[in-house]
C-alpha cells in the first residue's frame, strides 16, 4: 500500500463521569479527501469525507473497542470507533477542560480548554469516524483498516 500522510487518532472515553480524549499519532496511512458541501433549507452545509487507509503493520498497539475501553490505563494503547475523531498530520494537542487559576503559592495562570471544537478551529482536515472495517483477505501484507470520516 502507498502512503502519502500521518495521522492522529482521539479515542474518546468516559473517566469519573467525564468525556475524555486519549491522543495516538500514526505514521505511514494512505488519506483521500473528498470536499463537498450540500444544500438544505438552511443553506449551505460542509460535507468533507475521507477514506483512510490504516496497514495492519500500524497496528502494534491496537485492541478493539471492547477490550480498549475496559482497559484501566490506556496508555500506549489504541483502538477504531465510530464517534471518534481524526485528524490529518500529527498533531500534538491534548484535548482537556479549562484548568483554573490557582492563587496559592507558586501562582499558577489559568488554562484555557482545548476542545474538539478548537481542534477544528485549528487544523483543515479534522473529520469523525463514521465506519470502520478490518480488510484482513489477501496475504498479510495486504491487511488494512479502512476508516470512513466526514
């Protein structure tokens, strides 16, 4: 399989009744684009769509969903699920709530949250996981997921 990008994976799951993102940067993935936008009464909408193509040889640290979830550290870990977002490129933003100031010594600033939404804000190619299937036909080699965003 050819490449042409990398990419960035935020698997989303729920600690002590938060939304929390785990961020997993993977090198070598085939990415095609499509842009396109629809008309609906409200006017014009984004209606951008990927296909990304994962090799199996990436995968090292993947579980499926189910096992990836139960996991009680998911440190190194990473899984495919749809509602998940990714990200074209590797990027190295931590998703997180706004930290407050602290006025206690040493003064600490308050943080800003990074979301989702400035993730979008930030970078062109940041799409939701829609689909997910395991092309495990052919030789080894030619294993691969492949990821429908939009």
């Amino acid at each position: 399989m050819y490449t042409n990008s990398d990419c960035t994976i935020y698997n989303r799951y729920i600690l002590s009744g938060a939304e929390t993102y785990q961020r997993t940067q993977i090198l070598g993935v085939e990415w095609e684009n499509k842009k396109a936008g629809n008309i609906i009464k409200s006017g014009l909408i984004a209606a951008d769509q990927a296909s990304i193509y994962i090799p199996y040889a990436r995968g090292t640290n993947y579980l499926a969903s189910k096992a990836w979830q139960a996991l009680t550290s998911k440190t190194g870990k990473f899984t495919f699920q749809v509602g998940d977002y990714i990200v074209k490129g590797l990027v190295t933003d931590e998703i997180h709530d706004a930290i407050p100031y602290s006025a206690g010594p040493p003064v600490v600033a308050a943080v800003v949250a990074f979301t989702i939404t400035s993730l979008k804000a930030k970078y062109d190619d940041v799409l939701q996981i829609k689909s997910v299937d395991f092309r495990d036909f052919g030789s080894i080699a030619m294993w691969h997921w492949e990821l429908g965003a939009g």
